[in-house]
C-alpha cells in the first residue's frame, strides 16, 4: 500500500482519503483509496470512496463500474445501490436504475427523507410505468406534503398514466416553490391538454412574464401553443437552453472529425429520434429514408425510444445502412458510436418535443449538427448549425431569432411519405358518432392546439352553418367534458361536437374522407395532420403568422396548389370557413385539385425533396471541409419529379 503505507491501518488511510475529499482534493483521495484497494480488494468502504471521487472528477463510467464492484463487495450498501441508480438513470437506463433504487429503499426500510422516493417515482415513470410510479410518488407526497418536487413528479405520472389531477399537482409544485418556474409551464400544458381553460389568461400573462424577465425558464414548446412571435420564442429557447441543455455538455470538448470526402465522395448522415416507431415523425419521413441516393449518401440511424414491433418500425429498420438501438447508451457512447460508423453529418429530429434526451443534444456528437422537422423553432444554443426551412416557416428576415443558421429548401421544409395508405375503407357516419346530414368540419389537430379564442372562432362557425357538427381528436374524457361546457357558454348545443378516438394509420386516414372541410389551430398549426388531410383530398382553412409553428400549415397549402385558403387574420378564416361550407362546388374542384396534386405537387413529391435535402447536406459539408464556419443558404430548386 504505496501511497497508504504510513497508515497504521486501512481504516486510517481511510479516514485520510475521506478528509481528502472534504477538502475537494478528489484525485489525491481516489489515488488513497487505489492504494488501499491494492492491498484490500474487497475493502467496500475504500471502493464505495473511490466511486464517488470519480464522480466528483467527472468520470462518470468509472464511477459506475466502482459502485457496481461495491455492491458486489456488499450487497446491503443501501447508499453504493442509491448512487449507481442515480448514474444508470444519467445514461438513459431508468429500468435498471428503478430495480436499483428499489433495492436501496427495501435496505433503509425506516427511510423519512422524501428525496430517494421521489427519484425512484420518476425512474419507474421513464421506464414506462406511470401506475407504478403514481403509486409510489403518493408516499412521496405523504412523507414530506411540502415537497415541491414530488408535486411535480406526481403531476408527470398522472399526466403519462393518462389520469386526471396533473394540472393541480403541478399548480401545487409552484405554489410551494415559485422559484420553479418549470412547475408553471407543466401547469399550463396539463391545462392546454385537457381543454380547461379556468385562469388560462393568467396563466398565459404569468408564463410570458416568465420569459421576457429571464426569472426563470419555460418549455420552449409550451411558448408555440400560446400568443408569443419570434423574439419571445427565441429568448425562452436560450433561458431553456442556458439552464437546462449546456450544463450537461462537457468543458471544451473537441468538434469529432469524418472522414474527409474527395469530389462525388459518399456522405453518412445520422439521424437521432425517439420517434423510429408508430408516430407522426415516422409517418413522414419513412419515404425520406428510403429514397436517399446511396452513391451520394450513407444513412445511419440512432434510436433511443421504445421498439413498439410494429410493421413501421420494422419498415424504418430495413430504411436505413445501419440501425442502431442506443437506449441505454450515455451520450459519450453515442459519440463513440457515431465516429465508428465515419458521421459526417448528424440529424436531431426531436429538438423540444416530448422525450428528447437533453444529454444528447448538449454533446457535439459529430462534426456538423442539423435541426430538422421534429420541432418548429430555435434550439436557443450552439447545440445545432443549422435548421431545416423553406421560404415560408423560415424566411431569412427571422434569421435573427435563430441561434443556428437557416437553410431554405425549395417548396416546402416537410417531406412526406406517399406509401400513406389511400384505399382503407371509409366508415359510414354513423359508425364515427356523426349525423346522417349536414356539413362536417374536421379539427384533428392535438387538443393542446386548440385555444379559448380558437375554439370560440369554431363556436361562431358552428352558429353561421346551421346543422353542420364539429370533429375533433378525442382530448381524453376530462378535455371533452370541458369543451361540451365551452360549447354550452358559447351558445352552441354540445351534441355538436363530435369526438374522433385513436385509430391505427390507415383507419384514421380513411377517416377524412367523411369530413367536409379542415379547420386549422393556431398560433400552432398542423403538422402532419394538415399533411394528411391533404393527402385525402380534404381542404384546410388556417392562419398564418409570424412564427415557425404558425406558418407550417400556410406552407403545405402553397406547396400542394391550394394558396386561396391560407388567411391573414380570424377574421378572414372565419369568413373562408362559412363560404366554403356554403359552396359545395368550389369545395369540389379543390378535392380535385388535391387529388390531382398527390402525384403532381411539390409537396407530395419526395424523391425531388430528396434530392434538395441531399444538396443542402452537402453544402453544410464543404462549408466544414473548407474550415467556413456554417451560413444561412438557399437550395437551389430541381426540376419536378426528377
């Protein structure tokens, strides 16, 4: 025992490595316990010290295989199982790290402190088990009544559990620590999502205060659903991307290097998801996969959500040169990964949205980082290079609202996946819950789009189109109660609105062949609900605004032919929408046009937006090659139907 061998004892060497530590001399108290390690392997107390000076020195994986040894040494070490939980949980693996903080709570079975049970609550929800971790968080919040904390994490399992009560436990969270200007966020997107509109404007007024005094941060996604423009959207991402996504990138880590390509070299692209399975994401870019020109690109997939078995997802395995799950890989494993397979250029297809892995968006993974179709809006940081556009979503005057540099493709910034089934078959209106007669307005955008003075607009046209009914996703049987209400406040019968539940791709699709006519949200518009709706034939009334998610649908319309139903104001959308219900031949030559359109239109077009998108990745790389720092740019347009 070198470095211990003026220690009368382990035990005292010991000691020393933990004074050590105290004073935040953790390499001088690892290189301690090493030495005593060398003399005494199976000193647990030596090995569980070790664990967590490697922690302290930010070696995370060195951490966790020290810890692992220790529960090895000994098994009843509640606090080495708390630990490894903890870092298993950082890398992405909270089955394992649930197993594990279970374990260390059954050890400490006269635990009081609310902190071990909360984390376990929110472990059992990111493995897939709300019920399980509601019922867990219930004693969380029975232990210790003021913990904000455990508010929250109740208000994130009833929300994944699809049970009622998330918006009054995060209203709880804030109350108890304002400071927490999460818990504000979470309270107003549970409220959004279910339709209830009590106090949304102050809510709206509270959170938007948030955002322009920098006091604190707000889901950058929650600033798309209510009436913010692009300055206050880009100050929310950069908060958000201050104190939530750089604090887990690392301290000067170095841009990764590719392969240096030649003239006609073959580019590999990387795209990263948790959407490579049944989900909207899937459903449009699937072709996107599938088309890439394999002399010109290499396509490389990294998924980091669930593998739901279905044929998309078996679909999307066979899309790409190589698939790779990484669930439960940490973000230095994806690194390494990613420079084995040669990634010139990686792809986040997430950005904001619901289950991104923040770790990953923090790290440089590969040498140019791009931004595309997952979310509608700036990152806030330096996390990507650029975001995929086109001339309506990102004109070049927002450029000053981005952090990345914007690329405007021709046409449209969406791609879109002609395999979408055209031939289930249609279901009679009775079966759907609709009347035998009358107009059909079809709103199958996400209940969180829809917005009191929206929904008021709807009311409105309802009133003007006698006998015409209402379709909406269903939101959940709390959200369709609050909107029967609303209809009720609003003068409108209830029995007007007509709720659409889940169906499976082709049955849903097949369902827009009921509906007169789509009425658009706003200020977030659809995505790949306006895309679908288009692709059946049915035309779509929307807004346009002035921010990414409000000019997504304006877009799609000009891109398919149909510009006329694109409106400025509500005023103009809600008069469009009473025209056309009131002009069934007008109607009718749009369904043409659109029919038309599948084969003819830009948007529907995918192996020339292909093409356009592989033009734009290689102009990012040559940029690189060249040691240019990244531009905005225009892609040149093709010919169609190349």
């Amino acid at each position: 025992m070198s470095t211990a061998r003026h220690f009368a004892s382990p035990a005292e060497a010991l000691g020393y490595a933990l004074t050590l530590y105290q004073n935040g001399r953790h390499a001088e108290c690892g290189a301690v316990c090493r030495a005593i390690l060398a003399v005494r392997p199976d000193h647990h107390d030596a090995s569980f010290l070790l664990g967590v000076a490697a922690f302290a020195l930010g070696r995370a994986e060195e951490s966790q295989r020290r810890f692992a040894v220790t529960i090895a040494l000994k098994p009843d070490l509640a606090d080495a199982c708390l630990n490894l939980a903890l870092l298993l949980r950082r890398r992405s693996r909270p089955a394992e790290a649930a197993a594990l903080q279970a374990r260390a709570l059954r050890l400490a079975p006269g635990q009081t402190d609310a902190g071990p049970v909360v984390a376990l609550g929110a472990m059992l929800r990111e493995s897939g088990r709300p019920a399980a971790a509601r019922a867990v968080l219930r004693r969380a919040v029975a232990l210790a009544p003021d913990d904000a904390e455990a508010w929250r994490e109740s208000g994130h399992a009833l929300r994944d559990a699809g049970e009622a009560g998330s918006a009054g436990a995060y209203g709880r969270a804030y109350r108890l620590d304002p400071g927490r200007t999460e818990s504000l966020g979470d309270r107003l997107f549970a409220a959004v999502s279910q339709c209830d509109w009590d106090g949304y404007d102050d809510l709206c007024r509270e959170t938007l205060a948030v955002i322009d005094s920098g006091r604190g941060i707000a889901l950058p996604l929650l600033t798309l659903m209510i009436d913010t423009g692009p300055a206050q959207q880009d100050r929310a991402a950069r908060h958000f991307h201050r104190a939530v996504v750089q604090p887990l990138a690392l301290p000067q880590a170095a841009v990764p290097t590719a392969p240096p390509l030649g003239p006609g070299g073959r580019l590999t692209v990387a795209y990263l998801s948790a959407d490579f399975h049944e989900h909207a994401t899937a459903y449009l870019a699937a072709e996107l996969f599938e088309l890439h020109d394999r002399d010109r690109v290499r396509v490389v997939a990294g998924s980091y959500g669930p593998d739901d078995g279905s044929p998309m997802r078996r679909r999307l395995e066979a899309a790409f040169d190589a698939f790779h799950d990484i669930r439960g890989c940490d973000a230095e494993a994806v690194r390494a990964l990613l420079a084995a397979e040669g990634v010139h250029i990686l792809v986040d297809l997430k950005g904001y949205t619901r289950h991104v892995r923040f770790d990953l968006l923090a790290r440089r993974l590969a040498p140019v980082q791009v931004a595309y179709l997952g979310y509608p809006g700036t990152l806030g940081g330096d996390s990507m290079d650029y975001v995929i556009g086109d001339r309506f979503v990102t004109p070049p005057e927002h450029q000053p609202h981005y952090r990345e540099r914007l690329v405007i493709l021709p046409d449209s910034y969406q791609v879109n996946d002609r395999r979408r089934p055209l031939d289930a078959p249609v279901p009679d209106r009775a079966a759907c819950g609709l009347p035998p007669d009358g107009f059909v307005f079809c709103a199958f955008n996400a209940p969180f789009k829809i917005t009191p003075s929206l929904f008021g607009l709807w009311m409105r046209v309802l009133a003007r189109v006698p006998g015409s009914v209402l379709w909406l996703q269903h939101p959940g049987l709390d959200g369709a109660d609050n909107l029967r209400r609303e209809a009720a406040r609003r003068g409108v019968d209830p029995d007007r609105l007509v709720f659409a539940p889940h169906r499976p791709q082709a049955g849903h699709l097949a369902r827009y062949r009921l509906a007169d006519l789509f009425l658009d949200s706003f200020p977030y518009t659809g995505h790949t609900t306006v895309s679908d709706a288009l692709w059946m034939g049915l035309p779509v009334v929307t807004r346009m605004g002035d921010t990414f998610a409000s000019r997504v649908a304006a877009g799609l319309l000009n891109a398919v032919g149909l510009p006329e139903t694109v409106t400025a104001s509500f005023d103009a959308y809600e008069a469009l929408a009473v025209r056309l219900a009131g002009d069934p031949a007008t109607l009718a030559a749009y369904r043409r046009r659109l029919a038309a359109g599948r084969a003819t239109a830009p948007l529907f077009d995918s192996p020339r937006f292909t093409r356009h998108l592989e033009s734009a990745y290689r102009t990012m790389w040559d940029r690189h090659a060249a040691g240019l720092p990244p531009e905005s740019f225009t892609v040149p347009p093709l010919s169609p139907l190349l």
